[in-house]
C-alpha cells in the first residue's frame, strides 16, 4: 500500500470516527497538548516576545517532532499507519462536537430558554454570554460555527495533506497555543504574539479553501462571493474575514458588529450588511449543516490535491 493511499484511508477513517462519536472523551491528546503547553509556559514566560516564540518553538516544534517519531516508529506496517493517521484525524478534528454544540445552544433558544443559552455558549466561543440577548447569542453561534469550521476541519485536513500526521498534530498545536496565549490580555499581549502571528499564516489555506466550499455548497453561491470579495478584508482577523463573510452571504444573513470578549468590547464591521438580514435562532441549524457540507467536500478536495501533488512529483 503506498502512503498516498495510507493516508487517505487513515484520513477518511479519521472523519468518520468524528462524525460517529465526537471528541473522544477521556485522555483527549489535544487536552494533554494544553497542560504541557500551560507547563512550558510558567517555565519561560516573560513579558517579551522573544520569550513567547521560544515558547511557540518548544511547542509546536515537539508536537511535530512526535508526529514524524509515531510516524516513522509504524512505517513498517501499512496497517498501523492507516491507525495512526486515523487516530491523529480523529483527535485533531472537531466537526461532530461543534455541532453538537451549536445546536444545543440552538435548541435553548428555540425553547425560549436564554439562561441556559448563555450557559452553554462557553463551551463554543469565548464571548461574554451575559452581554447578550437572544439574537446576539444566535449570531455568535453561526459566527463560530463558520470560523471553527476552518480551525476545527478544514485547515487540519489541509495541513495533513500537506505534511501528513506531523502537519495534523502542527496545526492542532499552533491553533490551541493561539486560543491560550494568542489573545490580547495584558499578560500575553507580547508573549503571545508569536503564537498568534503563526496561526495567522497556518490558517491561511484552510480559510480560504473553507470560504470556497462554503460558497459551492451553499444555498446562495454568488451571494457568498458578494460578501467575500466585499467585506471580508475589513474584518480584523485575516482568515475569519473571509470565512464569515462566505457564511454570512451563502446563508443570507449578517454577521460581525458589536461583541464582548472578557468584558472588551469590540466593534467589528457587519459582513454581508448590504444584502444580509438578521440571525435568527433556524440559522444555527442551517449553518451547522453547511459546516458539515464544507468539511466533507474539504476532505474530498485535500485528498484529490494531494494525489496531484504527490502524482506530479514523480
């Protein structure tokens, strides 16, 4: 079996344990990634940047260096490489708990229940649930459903094509050392700053490719496009920009404007204003299940590019 075929199986295995059971739910790899990223950090931090990309180095540079160790340690045998990609897939894609997320969110709203709402929105983003009504919780949940679709899938299966179960395991470390260090409190405003410049450039293929996909399976394709090439660069994250203006316009809704994060207020501009109408609670659902469209066409379309690329390099 050659690798180009390894990976795919173990790729394609890896979603559908996803999309079957979730997260796994004891011993999660990208949990025990996050303790020791937490433990390097009370080691080196300093207020400095170059204290935080050494932080980001040790890191990141150890989650690869024990993806490409699993990787050689297997290479042996064909089938404990499908399990492994498999595993890596698995552990570093979070499509099925996304959802499962959204819509309970979703479903308080529709039984008019906004406590329990706000009380579940943690476990999706990091707004300030209690600085939001019912619409605002709505468009918060369609907004992270768009961008973790990128974060959580699509750029993982990117980089897994591109470097296999190293490239799985690299992208997982920089997005979750981003989401630890890479806001900007004043405690990481300047260690954090490498991690966050990383992810920028690490996420940049899957959020384009996520904003492409997202208008070739939604419902409004053009109205996709729209926002995109109108809106997304006035957004002030590089790869949420687009991907929430592909949603916002293959949805037909609006998305961006005032938030909290941390008792911060922000105000983003409105993606898809012009043609867009207000997020209402049935949105959620129509968000999750173009996510779920979006991840599946990634999968075939990371698979297919890197059978051409591989094909072509011989």
């Amino acid at each position: 079996m050659g690798a180009d075929r390894t990976y795919a199986y173990g790729a394609a295995a890896g979603i559908l344990a996803d999309l079957l059971l979730g997260d796994p739910r004891r011993g999660h790899p990208v949990a025990a990634f996050g303790r020791a990223a937490a433990a390097v950090e009370s080691a080196l931090w300093h207020d400095h940047r170059g204290w935080g990309a050494l932080h980001t180095t040790v890191c990141v540079g150890g989650a690869v260096g024990l993806g490409a160790l699993a990787v050689r340690a297997v290479r042996p045998s064909p089938a404990a490489s499908v399990a492994l990609t498999a595993a890596a897939t698995w552990a570093v894609t979070g499509g099925t708990s996304l959802a499962r997320e959204a819509r309970a969110v979703g479903s308080a709203l529709a039984a008019g229940d906004v406590e329990a709402a706000r009380a579940r929105l943690p476990h999706l983003c990091g707004r300030d649930p209690q600085a939001l009504d019912a619409d605002g919780i709505a468009r918060a949940v369609v907004e992270s459903v768009a961008e973790n679709t990128s974060d959580a899938v699509v750029g993982a299966l990117v980089w897994g094509a591109l470097a296999g179960v190293p490239g799985l395991a690299g992208f997982r470390a920089v997005n979750t050392l981003d989401a630890m260090v890479g806001h900007r409190s004043p405690r990481h405003r300047r260690y954090g700053w490498a991690s966050a410049r990383l992810d920028d450039v690490a996420g940049w293929p899957g959020a384009r490719l996520t904003a492409v996909l997202a208008a070739a399976a939604g419902p409004d394709p053009r109205g996709a496009l729209r926002a995109w090439r109108a809106d997304a660069h006035r957004h002030p994250s590089p790869n949420a920009g687009p991907v929430e203006a592909s949603f916002a316009g293959a949805l037909g809704v609006r998305l961006g404007g005032t938030l909290s994060y941390g008792g911060r207020v922000e105000h983003r501009p409105v993606l898809n204003g012009g043609a867009g109408r207000p997020v209402r609670v049935a949105d959620i659902d129509r968000a999750v299940r173009l996510s779920r469209r979006v991840g599946l066409l990634a999968l075939g379309a990371t698979l297919a590019g890197r059978a051409l690329w591989k094909g072509h390099g011989k």
